[in-house]
C-alpha cells in the first residue's frame, strides 16, 4: 500500500482535519505528522495541552496507521526519512507565510516521483469557532502567563518586542518572515515605560500611574496571545510594589522588570548625563523579596536590572549586584549599557556566565544595535528586548506625511506610503 503523510500542529481536531484524513485514506496508509513544541511556536500561536496530548489526540482520530513527531516546520527530515508516495495538506498553504515551506516540500517530493496534493481547505461556521475559542483561551490569564518560562525552555533566545496598544499588539503577534530554518516571529510582548508614556504624550519619569498603565495592558491583551513582559520602572516604594505585582500577576503578565535606581526617573540612556541615582543593593534586595513573597504562582517572574553599567560604576559593582538580587529572589537579571560597541555587554555576560549557568539574562541593544541574536546566544543571554523601534519607526513617518498634507495642501503626494485602510482592518478580527 501506498503512504501518505500529513502534519498537525493543532490542539483541537475538527471536521476540517477529519476531512483531510478522510481524503488522505483514499491514497493509501496515513501517517500524520505531529509537529514539536519547539517547531510549533516559530510560526503558529502557542499550544495549550501538552505535545504527549497532542499526540494522543491524533491517534484516537480513525484512520490514521501511525503518529510520529516532526521536529521543524520544513518537511525536510521527515521526508527524507519516511520516502511518503503522496504529501497531503491544505491548500491554505498555497499562498501567505506558509507557500515557500510548500515550495520545499514539491521539489523534494519530485525528486524521488512523489507527490503533493492540495486538499480544499475547510472553513466555516464551526471551524471558525473552534479557531476562536482557542484563541480565546490563550489569551486567559492563566494560560498567558506561564508562558514566557515556558518560551525559556525551548527557545535559544526569546525575542520581545516593543508594544504600547492593541495595534501595535496585533503587530506583534501576527508578523512572520520566512528564514533559512522555516518561519520566525516575535515570542513575547515589552510594554515599556517610555513608550507608553510616549503614546499618551507624558515624559518618562514615572509621570503615568499605575491604573493607566494596566489599561494599555488589558488593551494589548483583548486582542493578543503572547507573554507580556512589563517595565515597572524602579518599582517604587516596596509598599507599593506588591500591589504592582498582585495586580499584573492576576492580569496574566509574565514578567516584571524593575532597575535599581532611586529618586525621580530619568531614563538610563541619559547615563551620567543627567543626575540619576543608584538604589543601595540591601533596599533593593528588600523590594526584590517583598515582591516574590506576594506572587500567588511560580509562573510569574520579577526580573532586576541592573543600572551599574550605565552609571559607569564598573563590572565588579555590577556583578556583586547582579549575584545578590539573584539571591534575594530575582528570576532574571537585565544587564544595559548605552555604549555602541556590544563588548560592554558581551564581557558582562561572559564573567556571569563564569559563576552562574542557569539565570536567565536579559539584554536590550537599543545602543549597541549592531550585536546579533546569535552573538548574544554565544554568551549565554537568554532574552532579547527591542525595546522602542515601533514608536520610533511610528513617530517619523506620521511626521512626514503630516509635513507633507500641509504642504501640498492635499493628501495625494503621501498616498504611496501610505498602507491602505482594509489591510490594517484586516489585522483585527472579528468574534
């Protein structure tokens, strides 16, 4: 009997994947393909039940011969391996993100004289609900905010990017590029204290409370899934910053940071250029603890950052510090410097490295823009924050066309850079 082969990365069957087995069984043996926890995040949302699960959720569907695991989204290895006589999937995949993973997959099955088939994809009433409800059960709280631990344990480095609305949100969540290794997007959300007081037109000392603050998240989250990783600035008074955890902690936020800096906020890339003052390491150790003996789960993290480089007291004040908010209960330490060249950075993380193998650390190039994620692999970080491209992206081209419309009087002469209207809308869906 001839083989036929399908791959499902989906934590819910519905008629729609027993229609493609169904048209599958007509060709011959099915095997199906259930694809990894690691290969699964790189282009589709999180899953919600355990691979295991997943993988008994597709052996109980009638008519499937066998399960077994496909490691990448590429077909490559799998193909290689099992020789299928037929490749089957849903015509979905002929265009968007997906059609040069199809390419592959044709030229290799070509190569030894098998064959893909394009199977109509099925969407309706039904399947749009089901798509929907898993959707909607990742953004829960619950769901959401495991999930930037989780991320940590199958990703060489977890990739946040910048968000300060539920536009900038959907952005996140639903941009996807094609690479050498298949598909590739951002894992996780920052919502920066610079930028959010940025959209509301404040200054970034702290000038934007708390309660405002929430609201972008909850907005951010109505209408997105990934991890959110949250700017808590200096954190204030430890008497306040257990109520800042609490309150993100129940909202599903994953991660807090919070930097040893005391007094009114300026922000670090100022360096000593402005009077910015360092939090003695025994306070800061105080709010560290304060904070995690009011965390409910062991999902949540607070992460210390660590100012010293910054304030250009050195490697060895900033390492002793790093160590003792470790031990005061820190899940991650956020080294920054505002110099261009990564060696600062790089050479910090080499010498914590030295001492420690398992906090996870995290980096935001914003100065030193030119180090690579696989350079910061290299020397054990573990989290890459873009931290305010968006809003700087944003700012200049809404000034241009702003500039422009007055100056010719008409909005004609911007059209052209212009996205159009029904391909924003088409980033928001409808319930």
């Amino acid at each position: 009997m001839k083989t036929v082969y399908t791959c499902f990365c989906t934590d819910v069957i519905h008629e729609g994947h027993l229609n493609l087995i169904r048209e599958a069984q007509k060709l011959g043996e099915v095997i199906v393909g259930v694809l990894s926890d690691k290969a699964v995040i790189r282009y589709n949302r999180f899953f919600t039940i355990s691979f295991e699960e997943r993988m008994d959720l597709v052996r109980s569907i009638e008519g499937v011969s066998r399960v077994v695991e496909q490691k990448s989204i590429r077909y490559d290895d799998i193909i290689c391996e099992l020789h299928p006589d037929y490749i089957v999937h849903g015509d979905n995949w002929k265009t968007g993100p997906l059609k040069f993973i199809r390419d592959g997959v044709e030229k290799l099955v070509q190569a030894y004289g098998g064959q893909l088939v394009d199977i109509p994809y099925t969407y309706n009433e039904n399947v749009k609900r089901v798509d929907d409800r898993k959707r909607e059960k990742l953004a829960m709280p619950e769901y959401r905010r495991k999930r930037l631990k989780m991320l940590l344990e199958l990703c060489s480095i977890v990739k946040a990017i910048e968000v300060h609305n539920g536009l900038t949100g959907l952005i996140a969540e639903k941009t996807i590029v094609e690479n050498e290794e298949g598909l590739d997007q951002f894992d996780a959300m920052w919502i920066s204290s610079l930028c959010d007081s940025t959209a509301k037109g404040k200054p970034d000392i702290e000038l934007v409370d708390m309660t405002s603050r929430f609201r972008t998240i909850e907005d951010v989250m109505e209408v997105t899934t990934k991890p959110i990783i949250f700017d808590g600035d200096t954190g204030g008074l430890a008497e306040h910053f257990v109520y800042t955890v609490r309150s993100l902690e129940r909202l599903g936020v994953s991660a807090v940071i919070i930097e040893d800096k005391i007094g009114l906020k300026k922000n670090s890339l100022f360096g000593t250029e402005v009077e910015q003052n360092q939090d003695s390491i025994e306070h800061f150790c105080e709010k560290i603890r304060a904070g995690k003996k009011v965390q409910l789960t062991d999902d949540f993290m607070i992460i210390a950052r660590v100012e010293s480089l910054i304030l250009e007291k050195g490697m060895d004040d900033a390492l002793t510090r790093a160590f003792a908010y470790r031990d005061a209960g820190a899940d991650a330490i956020m080294i920054h410097s505002r110099k261009k060249d990564p060696q600062e950075i790089l050479k910090w993380c080499d010498l914590f490295r030295e001492k420690d193998q398992k906090t996870p650390l995290v980096v935001v190039p914003s100065s030193f823009n030119t180090v690579t994620e696989e350079e910061l692999i290299a020397h054990g970080c573990n989290i890459v924050i873009y931290a305010n491209q968006l809003t700087r992206s944003a700012f200049p081209a809404m000034q241009k066309t702003a500039q422009d419309i007055l100056r010719y009087h008409r909005a004609k002469e911007v059209d052209d850079r212009l996205m159009p209207i029904s391909q924003i809308i088409s980033l928001i869906e409808e319930l």
